[in-house]
C-alpha cells in the first residue's frame, strides 16, 4: 500500500514548486498541473520509440527537402486555407533566393499512444495499470517487436515549438522525491528514467550556432574581411505566455552548458516596433537590438492567430530569408501538417524517402495507424476508399479522430462531433484542410493530479509518450541526428485532448515496467 497522506500532497506540491513545475497565469506563478507519481509504462516500449526517432527526424527532414512532394500536396490546400497559403508563398520566396541559408536545425518531438488491442495479455495489463502493482513486478524484458496486443502507435510528429523539453527534465527528480515520500524508495528509483532532453536541445541550438559561426567566417574570408563572429540565439515567444518556465529552463541550461551564448527574447510585436530593431545587412545577416543573430528558435508562430496583420507575415519573410538557421525553417513548417504525415503513412509514398528493404522502414512504418484523407486531388485515396471511410466514420465514429491542418492542441473531433464536422466539411467542400485517423485506444492506468479540485482522488487516466530528437542537416549532410529524452502527458479517460499547455491532460513521467 502507498503511504498517501494529506501531508503528502502538501510536501509534493513544495516539491513541485522547488523543482520549477510551475506555469505563469495572470503573471502569476502556479504549479502546474502533473501527476503525484509516475505512470507505469512499459521499458522495451519506451526502447522502440527511442530507437526510430533518428528515423523519423531524417525522413520530415527529407520531406522538407523535396519541393516536388511539398507541391504536390500543397497546391491543392492553398486555394482554401489562408494560413497554409501564407506559409507556401514565404517558402516560395525565400527558395528563388541566392545563397539562402540552408542548414536547417529540428528540435523535435514524436507522439505516440500505446495501443491496446483485443487479446492482449491482461497479466501485462495488470502490471501497468497502478504504481503498487508495478512497483511490486520486475521490469518487463522483451525485444523490439514488443508485446503481442500493445502496439506503439504514432500521434503525431512535431517539428514546431515542441514543448516541455525543460520540465520534462525536471520531473524527474520530482516523482523520484514523489515515490520516497510515499514509502517507494531504493532501487526502485531508478525506474524512473533519466531525461536530458533540455541538457540536449540546449546543445544542438549551440552546435548551430558553431556551424552558423563557421559558415560567416568562411564567407567572410571569402570576400578579404576579418571580423569577430559571435552570434546570439534569438528565441521568439508569445506576449503572454503561460509556459514560461519551460522555455526558460531551456535558456538555462544552454547559457550554463555554454557560458559564451547569447540570448535574446522577442515577441513578433516588439520585433515589428521599429526598423532600428530588426535589420539585415547585404549578406542577409540578421541584427536585432545591434546584435548578430546566429539562430532564430520559433516557440511561436504556429497557428493562424499568432499571425493577426500582414506586418506580422512579412516579419516572418525577413526572418525566414536571414543567413540565420531556423528552428524550425518554413520548410520545416510544411513538412508538419496532418496531410503530410497522412501521405507518409502509405507505404509506397513513404518509400519515396526511405529505403523499402531497410530496417528504418519497417521501424517507421510499424508506428502509422491508420491515416486517410477525404479529397482524391492528393492521389493517396481513390473515390470509393473515400466514399468508405466516410461512412465508416458516421457508422462508428468512435473508431476514428478527424484532424484539422492546425497545431496547438485542442483542435480534433471526436465521436458526435466528428460526424457533424465530417457532415459540415463535405457540405462546405473543405475536405482539402483535414484528415482522418483511426483513433487509439491506450491501456488504462491509475493516479492522483496536483494542484487539482480533487487532489485526493485516485483516477482513471491514459497516457501518451513524446521521444525528443535533434537534428542538424544541409541536403543530404548529417551533422547531428539523435534521440534527446522522453516526455509523459496523462489525462483522465474521459478526456479526448491531452495538451498540458492547451490545459487538458497532466505533466508525467514513466516508471518502467
């Protein structure tokens, strides 16, 4: 039995405030909503979805790397979608530049599901479903192909403002604080794994502002100059965000990892103040305040609303034609979106990027659930397998999710609600801007919320894994490609949506069976 008293939670919420799982409100500071302790999770599945993410981060960056592709999905969403219109015509102007810059940098992250299908072992469900009983069985050894009926299935793939590497970090320490004060301690602490993932993006933003530092100096010496490059890391973020200490436990660690960094915050508003702030020079380096900027890292810019006037898009065109790296570059921006990954789930397209015969293609293509999209311009379903899903959907809505072209959580159907966008989108002929999933369904999984109404109360939740990765490319050359940490989001079963920012599920971390 677990030693839960009141007490506890008042400790682990000190805890949680003395380990930074805080959010701003109001420019406030509150805990952040997270779990009293680790979820169970199984380790070889943990181990597989570390293992493709090198995968998956080289396939969106070849992605990003074929206009053809890009074209041939796009063209058909611009007629109807402003926001990806805009995006198309800012890549389009930047491609036809000379000398664009062209090392592009990815701090990533893939979500996925663990998906319980009928027949599976119900001992391994037993294990995973509360700490006691997990706590109480040694971890699972098992290979890479897992266990029959729990299935790692893919979300979806994120390569813009990729939240919670910081407090991902830090969550550890707090449910290994969590477990001691509730009578789990000793070896059994160990079980929740080490998480590097802001220690790590920290590290690759630096590797690019080396290579950014290296690229200068070689145009420089070029062209007979001599200068001293230092280059500082400019980090977009929203006027009034709630997710500050993420971001800038982040900051943290690169200016503590690498004490010569320079760092600049910036909303887009403050950027568009004047023509003194921002400037660029005729080799398209980017000054802002008078200082070089070696890498510009958007933690915003991702939906329609952060993009309120053309001022704004054409801010977004001065940065994006900069000598500065990207993170994430525009093409980046249009490998992201739903049809994409939908296009990427059919084997022959995916095959386009990655090699049928190798091991890399079987990893990725395991992870697809099943993605369909509801216009036959795209050439990735025909009429009639459209005609059927769509019936599909109406008959047994809640086998599936319905997918808008948007980030930022909060944005899927589901169920009833499914079925009357489905009606409306067909109705309105907007089948372009979305895509049908199959929807997951994850093992169930028992524990208590901080900072909750009903802190006390033990709960049904699930549970969904991210795997961060880095990635540093020009073309075909690879200078960085590696997993960087995991990230656990837990909400309770009767929630559809899980974004921790977006306020619908709950900062975690896995304990491992």
């Amino acid at each position: 039995m677990l030693n839960i008293t009141p007490q506890t939670y008042q400790l682990a919420e000190q805890f949680a405030h003395l380990h930074g799982i805080l959010r701003k409100t109001n420019g406030i500071p509150s805990t952040l909503s997270c779990t009293l302790l680790p979820s169970p999770f199984p380790s070889f599945s943990l181990d597989l979805a570390k293992t493709v993410q090198r995968d998956f981060n080289l396939l969106f960056h070849r992605v990003a790397c074929d206009h053809d592709f890009l074209n041939s999905l796009m063209k058909h969403v611009i007629a109807q979608d402003d926001y990806v219109k805009h995006l198309w015509n800012i890549y389009q102007r930047v491609r036809n530049i000379k000398n664009a810059q062209n090392i592009f940098l990815g701090l990533n992250r893939s979500d996925y599901m663990l998906h319980q299908e009928p027949g599976c072992d119900s001992s391994i469900v037993e294990r995973v479903c509360c700490i006691e009983k997990a706590s109480a069985s040694p971890v699972i050894t098992a290979d890479l192909t897992g266990i029959p009926g729990l299935s790692l299935r893919q979300v979806e793939f994120n390569l813009m403002a990729s939240s919670f590497c910081g407090l991902a970090q830090r969550i550890v320490e707090q449910h290994r604080v969590s477990l001691s004060l509730c009578g789990i301690k000793g070896d059994q602490l160990s079980r929740v794994p080490d998480c590097n993932s802001a220690d790590s993006f920290a590290d690759a933003l630096w590797e690019a502002c080396e290579l950014y530092r290296e690229h200068v100096t070689r145009a420089d010496r070029d062209r007979t100059e001599s200068r001293t490059v230092h280059g500082a890391v400019l980090m977009v973020v929203a006027a009034n965000e709630t997710n500050v200490y993420d971001q800038y436990t982040l900051l943290s660690r690169l200016l503590l990892r690498h004490p010569e960094a320079t760092v600049l915050v910036r909303t887009f508003e403050e950027l568009v103040e004047s023509k003194e702030r921002l400037q660029l020079d005729d080799q398209s380096r980017l000054f802002v305040d008078r200082i070089e900027v070696a890498v510009i890292y958007f933690r915003h810019g991702y939906v329609p609303e952060h993009f309120p006037t053309e001022e704004i898009w054409e801010l977004k065109y001065e940065l994006e034609r900069s000598m500065a790296i990207k993170c994430p570059c525009i093409q980046y921006m249009l490998a992201n979106t739903k049809l994409v990954q939908a296009a990427l789930s059919k084997p022959d397209q995916l095959a386009r990027f990655v090699d049928c015969t190798s091991p890399a293609y079987s990893r990725i293509l395991s992870t697809f659930a099943k993605q369909y999209t509801l216009s036959d311009a795209f050439g990735l379903s025909n009429k009639e397998e459209i005609a059927q899903i769509v019936e599909a959907c109406k008959k047994n809505p809640h086998l599936y999710v319905l997918k808008p072209q948007r980030e930022g959580g909060g944005n899927n159907f589901f169920d009833d609600d499914l079925v009357r966008m489905l009606n409306k989108i067909i109705e309105q002929g907007d089948q372009h801007s979305y895509v049908i999933m199959e929807r997951l369904y994850p093992f169930i999984v028992e524990n208590y919320v901080l900072h909750s109404k009903r802190p006390h109360d033990r709960r049904q939740m699930v549970s969904e894994l991210g795997i961060f990765g880095v990635f540093i490319g020009r073309g075909d050359e690879v200078f960085l490609n590696e997993p960087s940490g995991h990230l656990l989001r837990t909400k309770p079963i009767e929630s559809n949506e899980g974004g921790i920012a977006a306020g619908y599920g709950f900062l975690d971390s896995p304990f491992l069976v």
